[in-house]
C-alpha cells in the first residue's frame, strides 16, 4: 500500500507516519522548503528509513497545484492523507488569504484524485474549529457548523469541497472531524505546549512566568497518536464518510494549566498572568465532541486520558528543559524566556 502524506513534517503528520510505515505503507510526504532545517518531527523516521522505499520525501506546497498534480500522477498512491494547512488559528486572522489558499489545495488535490485512473481514497484533515462552539453542547456528524475564524472557514471549504466529490463523482473522500489532539510533538504556540514548555521551564529555572490569553476556553483534548489511528480506520471502513473524533470530556484551559503545574508540585497561581494580546478577535468558547459513530462502528476508542497527555507533557518538556539548562549553564546558549 502507497500513501501521500501532505504536512508530514507537522505533529499528525509524524505520528501518521510512523504509523503507517508500521502498518507496512510505503509512505510518500511532502515538506516544504525552509530556510532552517523543518524536518525535525520526523528526523527520526528520516534516519531510520533513508534510502529504503519506506519513507519518500518531495519538495511541494498546497499553493503549488502543479506539483500537487504531478505527485498524484507519479506516486499513483493508494490512499492521500491531507493534513498540511496553516493550522494556526490565531494565525489566520494575520494572515487569512494564505490560510484559505491551503483550501483551494485540497481542491487541487480533489481534481487531481478525479483525474487519476486509480481509485485514490482521499482524507482530508476537518477540524472541530467548524463548529464555533458558541453553546455548552455535545456536537457531532450531524451538528450545524458556524465558523468563527479564517480557519474555521478555510477548514469548512475543503470540508464541503470534500463531500461534494464524495457525493458527485462517487470518490471516497473521508472527512475526520478531529476535536483537538496534543503530544509532546504539539507546535510551540498552541496553548497546551506552551504550557508544558513553560512548566518545564519554570520548573528548570530558566523561565520566570507564563503570558496567556483566555484561561475560561474549553476543549475537549486527546493524544495525537490515537487520533492518528483513527484517521486509518475510516480510511478502511466500506464507505467514505464523515467521523468525528473526539474524548466526550471538556476542559478549560486553567483545569490544563492546574494540572501541568501541579504535576511538578508548583502552584500555577504564582506563575501564570494573563495579556490581550493573545486574545482573538472572535473565540471558540466551548467544544466538547460526541465521536459515538467513530467508537461503535470503526471501534475506535482514545486510550489516553486528559491528566495522562498533561503529565506526558510536562515530563518531555522538562527533560527538554535539563538540556537548554545545561546549555545556559556552558554559555552554549544565550536566550531568555519571560
Ligand atoms: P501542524 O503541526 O501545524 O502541521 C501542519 C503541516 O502542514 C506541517 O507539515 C506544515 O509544514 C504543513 N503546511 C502548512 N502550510 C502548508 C502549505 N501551504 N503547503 C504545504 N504544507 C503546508 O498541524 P497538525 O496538528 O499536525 O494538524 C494536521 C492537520 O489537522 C492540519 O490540517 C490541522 O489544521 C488539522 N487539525 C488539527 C487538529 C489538532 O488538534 N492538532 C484538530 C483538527 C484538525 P511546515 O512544517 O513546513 O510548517
Ligand atoms: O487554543 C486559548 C485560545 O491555539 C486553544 C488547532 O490545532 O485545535 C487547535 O486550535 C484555546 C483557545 O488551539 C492562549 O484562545 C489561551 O481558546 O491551542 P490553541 P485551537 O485554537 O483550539 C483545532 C481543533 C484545530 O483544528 C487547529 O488547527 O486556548 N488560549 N491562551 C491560548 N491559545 C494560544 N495558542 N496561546 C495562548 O497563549
């Protein structure tokens, strides 16, 4: 089995790897060019798998149609993952043109899969972020969407461009509606890992407090690697469809940030301030995900608890923290976290 791996460099896009691969997929990803290293999710993939026809690599951008058509045409893959897209949500009020580009990709990368000869399933990595999350409710396959942000919006675009191909041309187009999924590998600037980093900082001494926005949002967060699963399982199911995944509990984000403190027994209170500036101009108060379809008839089911992923958190980043220290100490490193 072949797939194509779009964002392979992000956090999915590794635990979606390495999953595969496991399974036995060639697997085929695109990274995008850098001016600074960016492979450095899946350097350990890189180093394990160089050379051999497991793990291939190629140079493209969802903004890029041409080589979007040109690897589906090459690699001829059995199965498309879609994950790349600027993720950012705060982000894509900055930059809200680039962020909707990334959903005229997922067209191209539709026509692409209707152009081809070979019956490619095509994932396409939808987002709880459609809903809004204005009320305290359970939300799932068949709950309204009111996106609140240029991502929300991108996200609700390629999400409907999906099914469309789905229900026109009888593609199978699968879209996984994921409630938020965190790991040790999360991006430094969503708030779960900006929090274990800065624990793990604090903890360390090289940190003296943590700025956030909205400690009153809440999310319903699992763990990355089990969602990655997930995403295989509805590619495997008899039909293309809609899923949502999710770990039917909701927290805020202070009950996150409660728990990554005391886990290193300090009291948050001491250390966290807020600042608007990481507020957003429009937020998603409230999601909390139903994925009952996904846990009856996919068998899909999240193994990792919230207290679990916090704590898992923290400990990476505190032994991340040990070696800036050390660095710190060598004068190896200059920097300053506030
Ligand atoms: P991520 O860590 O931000 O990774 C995004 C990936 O997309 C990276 O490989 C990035 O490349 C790539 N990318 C960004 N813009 C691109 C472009 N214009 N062309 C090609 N590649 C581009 O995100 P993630 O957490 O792994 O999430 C994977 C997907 O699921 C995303 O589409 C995200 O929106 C969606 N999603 C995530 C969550 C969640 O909680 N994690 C929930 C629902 C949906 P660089 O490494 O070069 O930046
Ligand atoms: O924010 C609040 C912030 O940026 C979570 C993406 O993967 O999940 C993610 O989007 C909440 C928000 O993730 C800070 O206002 C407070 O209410 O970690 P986040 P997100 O916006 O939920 C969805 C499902 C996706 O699809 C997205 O791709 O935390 N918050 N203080 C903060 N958020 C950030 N980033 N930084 C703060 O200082």
């Amino acid at each position: 089995m072949k797939a194509l791996v779009t964002g392979i460099t992000g956090q999915d896009g590794y635990y979606l790897s390495k999953f595969l691969i496991d399974k036995g997929y060639e697997v085929h990803g695109t990274i995008r060019r850098a001016s600074t290293f960016n492979t450095s999710r899946i350097d350990p993939l890189i180093a394990k798998y160089e050379g051999t026809k497991k793990l291939n690599l190629y140079y493209s951008d969802l903004i890029d149609s041409s080589s979007l058509n040109q690897l589906v045409s090459l690699i001829e893959p059995d199965e498309i993952y879609n994950l790349a897209a600027q993720s950012h949500v705060a982000v894509s009020f900055k930059n809200p043109a680039y962020t909707s580009q990334a959903a005229l990709g997922t067209l191209n990368l539709l026509e692409s899969v209707k152009n081809s000869k070979k019956n490619i399933k095509f994932y396409q990595a939808s987002s709880s972020e459609m809903y809004g999350g204005a009320k305290k409710e359970k939300l799932d396959e068949n709950s309204l969407f009111d996106p609140k942000s240029p991502y929300a919006a991108s996200k609700l675009f390629a999400h409907n461009m999906n099914k469309i191909y789905r229900e026109s041309y009888g593609l199978f187009c699968v879209n996984g509606i994921l409630f938020n999924h965190e790991s040790p590998l999360r991006g430094e600037t969503f708030v779960t890992r900006k929090i274990s980093r800065a624990v793990g900082r604090i903890k360390n001494n090289i940190q003296k407090s943590l700025l956030l926005g909205n400690l009153d949002a809440s999310r319903d967060w699992g763990f990355a690697g089990d969602y990655v699963e997930g995403m295989w399982l509805m590619m495997q199911h008899k039909d293309p469809d809609d899923w949502v995944l999710s770990t039917g509990e909701t927290h805020t984000v202070e009950e996150f940030v409660n728990i990554a403190f005391s886990s290193v027994d300090l009291d948050w209170k001491e250390y966290v301030e807020t600042d608007d500036k990481f507020l957003r101009p429009n937020e998603v108060n409230y999601l909390l995900g139903d994925s009952t379809k996904a846990q009856s008839i996919l068998k899909w089911k999240p193994k990792v608890s919230f207290k679990q992923l916090v704590e898992m958190m923290v400990e990476e980043d505190c032994k991340l923290a040990e070696q800036e220290k050390i660095l710190i100490e060598k004068n190896l490193l200059d920097i300053t976290w506030n």
